[in-house]
C-alpha cells in the first residue's frame, strides 16, 4: 500500500465531506428561511444532490477501481442505466426497511422516501461509484476479509457507520422531549449524515494504523 493512495483517499473523503457542508449552507442563498432542522425536505434533497453528485464525479476522475475492458457507448450506457435502476431498487429497499422498523406507513411518505433516498446516497451510491452494477464484488467486498484495496476498505466503513448513525439517530424520536428535532425524520437524517461524516475520517485512520496487514493481504 502505498502513502500516495492513502492520500488520495484522505483528499476523496475530504471532498466528500464538504459536499454536505455545502449542502447545508448554499441553499441558503437561493431558499428562504432554509435550514436542516427547519426545512428538512430540501435539507434531505439538497444533502443527497449535493454528495450524489460529487460523489460520482470524483469517483469517475479518480477511477479506483480498473477500468472495463468494455468500451463501447452501448456498454456505457447499458451501465448507466444499471446503476440508475440498481440506485432506485436500494431507496424502495431502504424505504419498505424503515417502514418495516416503525416509521409512518402513509403519513409523511414523502420524508420516508427521501430519508431512503439519503441513505441510498451515502451506501449504495458509494458502492457504485467504486464497484459499478457488479452484484458479486459487492458482496466480496462486505464478506469477511473480501476487502482488496483501500477504497473497499472504504467503502465497508462508511456504508456501516452511516446505517449505524441512522439508527442510532432514531432513538430520541419516542422521548418527550418535544424538540423540534424529533420529528421524523430529522433526528434519523442528522444520525445518518453524522455517521458518514465520521465514516469518511475513521476509514483513512483505519486504514493507516492497519496498513501492514492491509498490504500483507493485498498480496
């Protein structure tokens, strides 16, 4: 493993992490009265825009993974369009997921969907970017040591803490606190985008104090 590509992931996540930085701040200047806790819907479309979209350019530029032998427009379309519906069938997982644990059947559909849609954003979305459509090294890279690089290594650490920061974020909801936070989903949102947060400066941590290992496994 070598100290340029934990650099290049330090610099990745540092992006990344500033994209939901500005995703709470720039709609201030076109929103009125924008805030996260204010106006969680556009805080949750703006959030999963704004690392969405970073996310996937600077993924393409970086290109961790190896390039497809598979060059053709047809197969970078065909590949496109499997992400886009792969990335639609994880926000209906996620959403039937978060039902199924207690959130509003009919009530606040809305903020359901786009709480699936965050979430997809900060796993799933990630998964693509690195992994493309590719069911079998998804399920090589979350397996017991199926990580074979850093950016898998990556990849596993903060899809967990963003699940984990999700749910943690759903405790405070039943409490009687009667903070404006509490309302659904906001408290699970935070949760989620702190866990990334925290996914994104763990990962490189991780992945320095452990390189040895890494690179011994690598081989």
């Amino acid at each position: 493993m070598s100290e340029a590509g934990v650099r290049r992931l330090w610099a990745a996540n540092l992006l990344c992490g500033s994209a939901v930085a500005l995703a709470a701040t720039a709609p201030r200047f076109f929103l009125e009265n924008f805030s996260v806790l204010g106006t969680p819907l556009a805080w949750l479309c703006a959030c999963s825009a704004s690392v969405g979209a970073l996310s996937a350019v600077l993924y393409a530029a970086l290109r961790p993974s190896p390039p497809s032998r598979r060059s053709s427009l047809a197969h970078k379309i065909s590949r496109f369009l499997k992400c886009c519906m792969y990335f639609f069938m994880s926000c209906i997982l996620f959403h039937a997921i978060v039902v199924l644990y207690g959130a509003p059947l009919i009530e606040s559909v809305t903020e359901t969907f786009l709480f699936a849609v965050l979430l997809s954003t900060f796993t799933t979305l990630q998964c693509l970017c690195v992994l493309g459509p590719n069911i079998q090294a998804w399920i090589r890279v979350f397996s017991k040591n199926g990580a074979m690089s850093i950016w898998d290594n990556n990849l596993q650490i903060t899809t967990v803490c963003s699940i984990l920061g999700a749910w943690f974020g759903a405790f405070p909801i039943p409490l009687d606190w009667d903070r404006p936070w509490q309302v659904w989903p906001i408290s699970c949102s935070l949760g989620a985008t702190f866990g990334y947060l925290a996914g994104l400066i763990i990962a490189p941590l991780w992945i320095h104090w452990n390189r040895k290992q890494l690179t011994y496994k690598s081989r």
